[in-house]
C-alpha cells in the first residue's frame, strides 16, 4: 500500500462473471474498466465466462465504483473493501425499500 498524506492506495482484486440476464455486458464492463483505472489493470483467470482485474487504486473510490457496478463484479480482495461493498449495496436496498413505503 502506497500513502502520499493525501489518498492510500491499494491492490485491488476484483472478478467480473457474466451478466445477468437479460444484459450480455462483461465485454462492455471490461471496456469499463479500462476507461476507468487506464492500462494498468493486470487480468488474469480469464475464461469463456470470467475475468479477474487487479488495479491499484484509492479504495474510497474503488468502493463507489464497485457499489455502482454491483451487478456487474465482485470485490475479491482486500476483504475489508470486499465488506465495505456488501454493506454500501444493503443500505442501498433498504433505503429504496423505505422510500419505496413512502407516499409522496
């Protein structure tokens, strides 16, 4: 892990199945990548229906990307991001669940 005073970064893992139905989008999520985090990502474990990518990144801003792909990858490692992910995607869901509940 690097530290600059500013922002830590840290190698990240992260494994991109195929979509779910109905989208077919892992090519378009692998383009994804690429525009987000440059031709530094190293893949590795690539098969007909995965990829795993590792990047260094700022795990602040690895955590927003990967909440916003939530349906798209998975965070292998650290396992603190990994965690940290889970729960973002939870609040997520029950803060539109109680929105949801609500009437306007």
């Amino acid at each position: 892990m690097v530290h600059d005073g500013i922002t830590c970064l840290a190698s990240v893992s992260i494994r991109i199945p195929p979509s779910p139905p109905p989208c077919e989008r892992q090519k378009d999520i692998l383009n994804d990548v690429i525009d987000w985090f440059g031709t530094d990502v190293r893949f590795s474990d690539e098969s007909d229906d995965e990829v795993t990518a590792r990047v260094e990144v700022n795990l602040r801003a690895m955590k927003l990307w990967a909440i916003q792909y939530g349906p798209y990858v998975k965070v292998l490692t650290p396992d603190k991001l990994a965690e940290d992910v889970k729960q973002g995607l939870e609040a997520a869901l029950k803060s539109s669940s109680r929105r949801s509940a609500c009437r306007w």
